[in-house]
C-alpha cells in the first residue's frame, strides 16, 4: 500500500462512506493523545465515583492510551449509530407510576452483537481496499475512553451530563471504535461545548446525581443503581427512583438537543415484548423462565433475573396501591432471594402492609 498523504486521506474519505454504508450516521477518525480525559478520570475515580464498577479503575494507564491496550494502534476511528426507537411515548411513562420505564436504548435487542458485527464488516472493506492490516474493534467493552475518542474525533462535545452531544443528533446514539495502525489523517477535535448556561439536565437528575456540570456520581445514578448495582438499592433512594426499573433517560430527555435526535431505521433497535407500555406489576410476575425468554439478546440480561425483580420491586413501592400491584407483590413476599425479599418488604410497608 501506498501511504502517500492523498492516498491516505482519499481512504479515510473512503473509510467514512463506506461506514456510512453500513448504518452508522457518523464517522471520525481520532489521534491518541487523551491527557485531559486522563485526568478527568483520575480524580473521579479518585473520589470514588464509580461505585462497584471496579473494572474501571483496573487495566492501569490503558483506557487513556490506545497504543498500550491495542500495540502498534496509530488511530482510532470513531462511529455513532442512533438508536432511538421513534415516537414510544417513554417521556410520557414517567408520569404513568403503574408502568414500567425501560431506558431508551433497552427497548429493543442489544447494541453490541449488531455494532461489532458492521465494524468487522468496515474493517474487511478497508481490507479488500489495502490489503492486510493491524485492527480491534470495541463496543464498549474493553477498557476504552470511547466518549474522549469521539471528542477527540469530532463527533460532538462531552456535555454537562457526560454524555457525548452533536448538534445535529443530540445523544441517542451508540458509539463503537476501529482501532487502526493505519497512519491516517485525523478529524478535526470537537473544539467547544454548546450547553452553554443551560442546567436542565443537572436540575432534572431525580437522585441529584451530578456532583457538578461534567462530574457524575455513579453512586447516585439510577442507570448505575438499576443495571450496575449487585446488592441492595440504598434505601434513601428509593423513593426517588420512581418507575424506573432498567436505566434512567431523564438527563436526556430535557436535553435541548435532542430535539434533533431523529429516530433510528434500524429494526433491531425498535422496541420488542411491549417494553415500551408494560404494566409494573404484569412484568414482576414473569418467571425466570419467561424472563429468559422475553429478554433473550436483549440489554435486559445485564441485570439478570434477581436484579429485574428487585428494580419493579422499588418501582411497585412507588405505585399507586392498586390491587393489581398489591397482588403482585403478595406474591412474591416468599421469594427464595433475600434480596428480593428485602425490596418486596420495602415495597409493602410503603403500602402499609
């Protein structure tokens, strides 16, 4: 292969319309240098932000240096696909407390599988352009600082909520990475944020979970609390989970930029076992069986079965005390887990039961 600089930025061209081919609605290619997100995490971690999330303080200096997570790595192609479902009426569930609210980007079959699968597909076409050359493809997976990258990359700004944000696209979107020993020429970084003064997604946060504009505490987030969480939910916070039983999108549905988040084409991302309108109490007596079966390839295993009954459990306690949902959780005071047990106590002494 030629590495003339016109080569390589004709296939860097070629690299972004191919990846647009594939489903992806952005791509950019990134350098290594992640010092200032270096940092950042440092001192989060160093506050104890992450909580039980220990896997992000293991791999030493790897998540902010590409080069020693995948050796000879001298780019990092960046891609978004978006993935919200279209027009499910999620934001009107939140006001709806017998239903259950599943995360956006829950709703329908898991992210992962479908991304790897089109970033092998780009790395096969970049391939058959150039012949053989060094690559790894991640979908948040592997110790990478994948919003730096695509920061770096110029596919939008950190916001105050620390999620990425495009103007075009606010933040329903899935990020994945190429990492390339391919000398291309990097996208221009994306220089300056756009929240501006706007605090709507600070003052939203149910749990108040943002320490600071750009500083999370994991500890607090209800996505944490509901997905990475393996013991108790604190009991403080509890009643301020509300209906939320699989992540939390609140931060997001304020956003001002999202009103330009177009909905997704892709199928798989579209909602799946009416996730979208279920009742609290009608998806608390699912059996491990069905649970298993309903949630087959779908975000939802994170949490596992014990997890799922302890998050309707606090989502139940919050409920209006209906006989429905007093059934419900009647039925499973007996549970063999102490930790649903636990939550159902909880959830029936909110009912004065």
């Amino acid at each position: 292969m030629s590495t003339s600089p016109l080569d390589l930025a004709a296939l860097a061209q070629s690299i972004k319309d191919w990846g647009r081919e594939l489903g992806f609605q952005q791509v950019g290619i990134a350098g290594l240098d992640l010092a200032e997100h270096e940092a950042h995490l440092e001192r989060w971690l160093a506050a104890g932000y992450q909580g039980e999330m220990d896997y992000m303080a293991a791999h030493g200096s790897k998540r902010s240096h590409p080069a020693e997570l995948v050796p000879g790595t001298l780019r990092v192609i960046s891609l978004r696909m978006d993935y919200l479902p279209g027009d499910t009426l999620m934001a009107q569930r939140l006001g709806q407390p017998e239903k259950a609210y599943v995360s956006r980007y829950a709703l329908g079959r898991d992210y992962h599988k479908l991304i790897r699968k089109r970033l092998q597909q780009l790395a096969e076409r970049i391939q058959q352009a150039i012949g053989p050359f060094g690559y790894r493809a991640f979908v948040d997976s592997a110790p990478v600082l994948e919003k730096a990258i695509a920061e770096q990359a110029g596919l939008g700004w950190i916001g105050k909520n620390t999620l990425v944000l495009n103007r075009k696209a606010g933040s329903y979107f899935f990020l994945g990475e190429l990492f390339v020993d391919l000398p291309l020429p990097v996208d221009p970084a994306h220089g300056s944020e756009h929240c501006g003064r706007c605090t709507a997604c600070l003052d939203i946060c149910p749990t108040q979970a943002f320490v600071s504009p750009y500083v999370l505490d994991a500890r607090r987030c209800i996505s944490y609390l509901t997905i990475e969480l393996k013991g108790p939910i604190p009991a403080e916070l509890r009643p301020l989970i509300g209906n939320r039983v699989f992540g939390c999108d609140d931060c997001q549905i304020v956003c001002p930029w999202n009103r330009f988040a177009r909905p997704t084409s892709q199928g798989d991302f579209q909602p799946r076992h009416n996730l979208d309108s279920a009742e609290l109490a009608e998806l608390f007596l699912w059996s491990e069986d069905e649970f298993l079966a309903r949630t087959e390839g779908s975000p939802l295993r994170r949490a596992g079965y014990e997890r799922w009954l302890r998050n309707l459990a606090v989502g139940l306690g919050n409920a209006p005390s209906t006989i429905p949902v007093l059934e419900a959780l009647e039925a499973r005071r007996a549970h063999p887990s102490e930790l649903v047990r636990e939550h159902v106590e909880w959830a029936l002494s909110r009912h004065g039961r």
